[in-house]
C-alpha cells in the first residue's frame, strides 16, 4: 500500500510551484521557459541549474542531480520522504492525511529522536543548574559567560554516572533502541550506557530550532578532551553549522566562521551575533553552500596555530568557488575569539573584525613575512610569489595590487605587468597540455572500454532509456509493449522503473514525478528526470518506441543465444527436439 495517495501527492504538487519554492535558496533567472541558477548542491560559478515550469522538477548539467518539489526539500533539508512532503504540505496550508491511513516509520522514529534529544538536552542543563552538577556551572562561569547567554545556549553538565541519563529517559517512556538510535546511549557487552558522562554539554541546534546532536567536553585532562554525537537520522555532521539556528536572524549580511563552540558562544555574547562554527568536523562543501544561502560575506576566524592557518587555507579555498566576498582579520593577543575577547575586550576585538583583509590582500602578507624585502633576492623571491597570488584575483583588484607591490618594492609596475602576463600564459599553456593529455587518456579508456563492451550495448541504454522516457511523456505507447518483457531490460535501474510505469499506466494512475518519490531513492530521480527532459520532444513517438523495442528485443536474444558447444548430449538433443515441436 502507497504511504500517501495519489490524490494527495497531486495536490501537493499543484500547490507547489517548483520555481518558487526553490526561488527561497537559490537565485534564479528567467531563460526561455526555464529558470537557471548556481546549483545548491555543488559549487559552481557557472550556472547549470536547471528548473522546468511545464513539468515542475529541476536539474543540474554540473553534478547530475535532478528530481521535483520533493527530492529538492529532501536532499536540501537533509529530510526523509514523508517529513519532505510534510514541509511542502503545510507551505501549501494543506493537511497531511490522518497517520493511521499511511506507513511514516522512519519519519516516527525522527520525531522520537527529537523528542529525545529536547529531553536530553532540558536533563543536562536542569542538572547542571542543580547543587549536584554545580562543577558544570562553575566551569562555564570561569570560562567568562554570563547566565543568560548559558541559558541562551541551553549549555549543561552530564553527570558522572553511566546511566543517569538512560533512567531518566527510561522514566519519560523512551525505550532503550530509540535513545540508541538518537545517540544518546550506547550498547556494549554490560548492556546499555551513557554516551556523555562528567563532561559539560553543548546542545547542537539546527535553523528549525530542533536539538540534533550534542559536543560534550572534559573538566580535567582526561582523553578525549571532546566527544562529539555520532550521525543519526536527524544529524548529519557534514551539513549543519553550530549557532546557525541565532546567527541567520542577526540581520548581517555576513556570517563569521570560527572553529569552536566556545568561540560562537562568546562571540554571541559579546554582540557578534553572526558567528557559527563547523560541528566537530573539517569544513566541507555543504557548509560552505549552506552559509552561502544565509549571507553574502564571509568573515573566516582561524586559530593562529599551524593546525589552524592550513584549516584557513583550505576554508579560503572552498569559499572561492563561490561569489561570496571573503574577509580574513588579523588576530592578535590570543589564540582564538573567546580568548581575546576576554583579554581585549569586545572593541579591539570588534577593530580586528574592522580591519579584515581580502584574501588576496591575506596571501600577500603571508608571503611577505616568508621574505627579506631588504635584500635583492628576498624582494626578487617576493615578487615571483605575489605575481602567482596576483593572478587569481580580479582585473581591479590585480591592477591596485600590482601598483602598491611595485611602490612597495621599488620595481617597475610594467616589469610586474609582463611577468605576471607570462606567468597567466604559462598556466594556460599547461592547463591545455593537462586538458589534452586528460582528452588523450579518456579516449584510450574508452577505447579500453569499447574493446570489452561492444557499442550494441551502448545502443541498449539508449534505447531502454528513450523507452522508459516515451512510457512517462506518451503513456499510449503502452499497447506497443505486448512483446517487451521486463526481463529484456537491463537489471536494476531501467527494469524497476519500466515495472512501476507499466503498473501505474494500466492502474491509471499518475505519472507525475512526485509519485516515484516514494519507491525511487534520490539519484534515481535524478536519472528519471533527465529522461523525462532529454525524451519529451519527439517527431513519432509511437514508431520511435517499436524501434527502441526492436532493439531491446534483438540485444536480450543476442545475450541470451545458447552455446551449443558448451552443452552436454542430452541438452543438445533437447535444443533440437525443442525447434522441432
């Protein structure tokens, strides 16, 4: 039984104006009868995001990814399929379906994590602010933080007991797989136990306003100073950003990124209320996207340390891939935010931030330190260094610094011009000699390739996917499928999809794309969008079909030809006698 009807879904879908809801994270332009935009889901400064009116779905030509209203809000709110339609319902101010007439178990146990997460996170703050866990609020006080912004933050203290936390839960009516699955306790050869003990907790909190993870830390020097929540239904580390859920109403259009949580609590305390940190990971891809849909300006805060500079440089490198403007400021008196704030102050802190530079402008004073500008080879050596960051940076720009840099060391601004012309060619010229070695490699791959896959089975998927493209766009073609077998079709993908469409057509039912969100996982929408999209124009689409069934036809009679040579007496007889009858 289908967990939402068909009638439901449709009407979903008819609510949800696909170019619009997306409009809320991507910027979108008209082109023709489409709208185009930066991919959210990979980085790009081309766009190659595609989003079609008549048939209400989107794709992308850079990463592949494709689907309609609902794989978008899945893969963009990291949601399971029903919370997915949930969102898109109550947008459309409609109501989902009464429970007991649809399977939502997965999206059951996200609620219950949830819940369990709320409960575990009012469990460690109300301890804390008990005489039992004073040693927490002692803790966090030392650290310079006030008992408001501690409440702020809803911060707490996980008592030195394994299972204090399992009790207490326990007595709420959560049962011990649920506080598993949320990762809150673990199971080890003793049975069950908490997973934070004697640490002070920092609740993680996503921009719904929902508890999804926890950071827990040590009071003394025991290991591991830190323990972070393990990936569970609702948190998945490499898309969530600490303090995001205050930061994106602070009315900036900048976010500030630093490394820990402290640094985001004190930073928020002090009136920088556009902090976030990463969540006890590298900073990936999809955070860089996601602060991308908050703001317009990064402020990167790294710790002064080695760890933290080739943190910086990596961050930098992430964000250039974006049409973000970068701020790097230069700390100073403490190794990180939170310490200088509370050395400083807030207003030398503030003058820092202030006087940020471009990281352009941050490279060439990294450079510069590695130099003796007073001497010839150190200026010469410099030069050669800053001419390489130069040529990455905007025409403007390049043309300030090349003037500064000439001033700066005494050298003709054309003798930096010229270099810098040659050191551009150079890189072109091995650019096209990677891109043509690149070509030369793919093609003996693909020679490679060809030697072992005759090009019939090119010719095959093709054909299965002009098939599964015309059944969705001309479900008539359906009477030409009398001598098409599911079985012809390749295994997986093509079989699957071809099984569902010819059920659904003779059900009558919809073939809207909203209802294969059900039984297709994301990147198989992906492939049936751009089916849909690649096969929805055609001349004949009746005679095109009988002929991508001819040649489905021919290619399973070719893989299944018998090979007599390899068949015992009895068997052979029996092929003849067959033929025979």
């Amino acid at each position: 039984m289908p967990i939402l009807s068909d009638s439901f879904l449709q009407e979903v879908r008819m609510k949800t104006d696909i170019a619009d809801l997306i409009s809320n994270y991507v910027t979108l332009k008209k082109r023709g009868n489409t709208y185009v935009g930066l991919c959210p889901f990979h980085n790009e400064k081309t766009p190659s995001f595609t989003v079609y009116d008549d048939t209400q779905s989107f794709y992308c030509f850079g990463c592949g990814v494709g689907g309609d209203a609902v794989t978008f809000v899945k893969k963009i709110e990291n949601l399971d399929y029903v919370d997915a339609v949930k969102l898109l319902a109550q947008r459309a101010g409609m109501q989902m379906p009464e429970e007991s007439t649809y399977d939502d178990t997965l999206s059951k146990l996200r609620r219950k994590i949830l819940e369990i997460n709320r409960a575990t996170a009012r469990f460690y703050h109300s301890y804390m602010m008990s005489d039992r866990g004073k040693v927490g609020l002692d803790y966090f006080l030392s650290r310079g933080l006030s008992r408001k912004t501690i409440q702020h933050f809803g911060l707490g203290y996980a008592p030195d007991d394994w299972h204090s936390l399992e009790r207490h839960l326990h007595s709420l009516g959560f049962k011990q797989v649920e506080m598993q699955a949320a990762g809150v306790i673990k199971q080890g050869k003793r049975g069950y136990y908490d997973t934070f003990v004697n640490r002070v907790m920092t609740p993680i909190i996503d921009v719904r306003g929902n508890v999804i993870a926890f950071g827990g830390r040590v009071l003394d020097d025991s290991k591991p100073k830190y323990i972070n929540s393990s990936e569970t239904l609702v948190y998945k580390k490499t898309y969530e950003l600490f303090g995001l859920n205050f930061a994106k109403d602070s009315k900036e259009d900048s976010l500030i990124l630093c490394e820990g949580y402290m640094d985001v609590i004190a930073m928020h305390q002090a009136g920088f209320t556009n902090a976030v940190a990463g969540c006890g990971t590298a900073l990936t891809p999809e955070q860089v996207r996601l602060i991308s849909r908050y703001a317009k300006e990064i402020i990167l805060i790294y710790d002064n340390d080695e760890a933290g500079q080739k943190a910086l440089n990596k961050a930098i490198g992430l964000f250039e891939q974006t049409d973000m403007k970068i701020s790097i400021p230069r700390l100073s008196g403490g190794k990180d935010p939170d310490e200088i704030i509370r050395k400083l102050g807030r207003d030398r802190f503030a003058s820092m931030l202030d006087n940020s530079s471009s990281e352009t402008e941050f490279a060439l004073v990294s450079a510069r330190s590695n130099f003796d500008l007073g001497t010839t080879r150190g200026k010469s050596a410099y030069a050669n260094e800053a001419v390489k960051i130069l040529s990455t940076a905007k025409p403007i720009e390049r043309d300030l610094y090349l003037s500064r840099l000439a001033e700066e060391l005494g050298i003709e601004k054309r003798a930096l011009q010229a270099q810098l012309d040659e050191y551009n060619a150079r890189k072109m010229r091995d650019k096209r000699n990677r891109e043509f070695k690149k070509i030369i490699d793919t093609d003996m791959r693909q020679t490679m390739k060809e030697s072992y896959d005759s090009s019939a089975s090119t010719v095959m998927l093709k054909a299965e996917q002009r098939i599964i493209g015309l059944l969705l766009t001309h479900p008539d073609c359906i009477k030409l499928c009398t001598e098409l077998k599911s079985e012809m079709l390749s295994e997986g993908f093509y079989r699957k999809a071809y099984d569902t469409i010819i059920h659904r057509i003779n059900e009558n039912m919809s073939l809207d794309l909203i209802v294969f969100n059900e039984c297709f996982d994301d990147d198989e929408m992906s492939k049936l969008t751009k089916i849909i999209h690649s096969t929805k124009n055609s001349a004949d689409p009746k005679q095109e079909f009988l002929d991508c069934v001819n040649v489905v036809k021919r290619e399973y009679k070719k893989s299944n030809k018998v090979n007599a040579a390899s068949l015992d007496d009895d068997a052979f007889r029996n092929m003849f006698k067959n033929k025979n009858t």
